[in-house]
C-alpha cells in the first residue's frame, strides 16, 4: 500500500473541526488534496483520521495534506505520474 491517496476533502486547522473550532469554520472549503497517511511521527501527535478499504478491510489511518489541487484534471495527472491507485474524487 503506498502511503499517499487522493481524497476530496474539507480543509481543517485542527482535528476539531469546524463545528468547535472558528479557524477551522473559516477555511471550510472542499477541495482536492494529496494525503500522507503514514507520517513520521504517527502516534505522537493529535491528528485528523480516515477511513480507508485495505484488503476489503476498514482501516484508520492519521494523515497530513501535503498538497492541493485546482481541479480533478490536475491531481489525476499527478496520480498517474506518482503511480498513485487510491484516488477517490
């Protein structure tokens, strides 16, 4: 399993969320982003959580955007050339 995906999302400053936290409430907008859902230092800090289909399975994985994109056009050309297979649009 490589440990980046492509989810369309809701941006968030904290895993709170926009219902608790008003920095998250301003930047609550969806839009495309690359996830690293193994990062470094995983179990040591709080983070946001997904949901994601391993082997038929649920799992939960912690993760950090890494990046954004302007349309679906610009992150299925990005997931070509990474070989990325996990996007969900």
């Amino acid at each position: 399993m490589s440990s980046y995906i492509i989810r369309r999302m809701r941006l968030a400053h904290c895993k709170r969320g926009p219902e608790v936290c008003p920095e998250c409430r301003a930047m609550n907008v969806e839009r495309i982003c690359l996830l690293d859902i193994d990062p470094l230092d995983a179990g040591l800090m709080q983070r946001r959580v997904i949901e994601i289909v391993v082997d038929g399975r649920p799992t939960w994985h912690e993760f950090d955007i890494v990046r954004t994109f302007d349309s679906e056009e610009d992150a299925l050309r990005y997931a070509e050339r990474e070989g990325i297979r996990d996007v969900v649009l």
